[in-house]
C-alpha cells in the first residue's frame, strides 16, 4: 500500500460522486482544511479510477452509487487484495445498507462514512486514511458490532473479519491494543491508555494484522467482536 503521507504534506484527495453539489460540497469544506488539499473530482466510477491511478492521490472518497462503474466495483480496481500497489480509498454514501459496508470492506476500502456524518468526521476520516487507519460512522459501527456478537457464524458477517485463526498467539499486550481498537480508540488514545508510545502502538497494530491476516483495523475490530476480546480490560 502506498506509504502514509509524509508529515507536513497536505493530504492528496480524489472527490468521485455523480452529484455535482455533493462534490462542490466536499471541496469546499476539505480545502478550507489547512493540512488537505482536493486535487481532482470524478462524476462516474469509470473516470475516478482513470483519475486515481494517474494522480496518485493519498486518500480516493468515492460514491457508491454512480455512473458507468459504481464505487464498490472501483473501490476494489483501486484498494482490492490483488491490487499491487492498493490506494486509501473511503466509503461515503447516502445508503446505510450492510451489504455496501461488507462490499466495501472486502473491496479493500479503509473507511465508511454516511454523508449524513458531517464535515468534521469526513475530515477526520481523509486524515485517519491517510496516516494508514480506518474511520467507519459510529452508527454503522455499532451495529456491524451488533451483528458480530449476535451471529458470528453468519457468511456475510464472516467476510468482514478474518476467518482464519491467528498464525500465532496475541500476546497480552497485543490483545490490550486489540481491545482498545474494538472499542473505537484512535491510536493517539491507546497509547496514552496503555501508557506507551505511539510508536509501540503501531508496532503491536502491524504484529496484529501479520498474526490475524487482517487488511486493516476494522477487520481488527471484527475479529476482536467475533472472539470475546470486545470488552474493556479489568
């Protein structure tokens, strides 16, 4: 995956939605953001992978719903597990449907957002994506958390975490910062909450995916929901 954008770099971001003023909307408020700058939009799915693989940009928010290529069959072109070089793509659609947020998720995308969010957390998650950690709406969350406790061997919730056993055992600590990541804690949170650095943070989060088979932490988060390790420590 391309390397997280470097620090003092403005975030690179690709706007890709069919609707004219949900566009001028986003990039309105993203460059009025002193640390991103939008550098291309797209009105179908078709130009926004074109656009994408020129560009290069740090972060792609691409539509579902579109033109010619819909966002989940570009999310996929662009971020899928047989992508070699895989982009940061986000998620943000009107259509809060578990079968788009499982969609997106397997096509490789690292968030989901409603458009209904607001501006704030689409910013927040531009920069989650960028610096190489996953942003998915809370209410999405919580209730693709609630299917996980509820029916962990159902085929559609399988999809959304790793399937496979770990390669080897978590270590206690790893399953601390496994927790705290099920639970919605950014990693500036879990260091401070864990008492280390944030550094360590990312090296316990890099040994997790390797040992899980994860892609990102909202697969984390899923294995974490599917295995009883949800829950704050004692």
């Amino acid at each position: 995956m391309t390397s997280p954008t470097a620090p003092g770099a403005p975030i690179r971001v690709l706007i890709a939605d069919d609707q004219d003023m949900v566009r001028t909307g986003f990039r309105f408020f993203l460059d009025a953001q002193p640390d991103i700058t939008v550098v291309a939009e797209a009105a179908d799915g078709e130009e926004a992978v074109a656009l994408a693989r020129t560009l290069r940009p740090d972060v792609c928010l691409l539509d579902i719903r579109m033109p010619k290529l819909d966002g989940l069959a570009a999310t996929r072109l662009l971020a899928g597990p047989d992508v070699a070089d895989p982009m940061r793509v986000v998620v943000v659609t009107t259509f809060d449907l578990d079968e788009y947020v499982y969609g997106a998720l397997r096509g490789g995308a690292c968030g989901f957002l409603l458009k209904d969010s607001g501006p704030t957390l689409l910013a927040e998650a531009v920069r989650a994506a960028a610096a190489g950690d996953a942003l998915v709406s809370p209410s999405v969350t919580v209730r693709l958390l609630k299917h996980l406790t509820r029916a962990p061997r159902q085929a559609a919730v399988r999809t959304a975490a790793p399937a496979e056993p770990p390669a080897e055992p978590l270590t206690d600590r790893e399953l601390d910062v496994v927790r705290l990541v099920a639970l919605g804690r950014t990693n500036a949170e879990i260091a401070a909450g864990l008492y280390v650095s944030l550094s360590t943070v990312k090296t316990h989060l890099s040994s997790v995916q390797l040992k899980l088979h994860a892609r990102n932490r909202v697969e984390i988060a899923a294995w974490a929901w599917q295995h009883g390790h949800a829950r704050p420590a004692s």
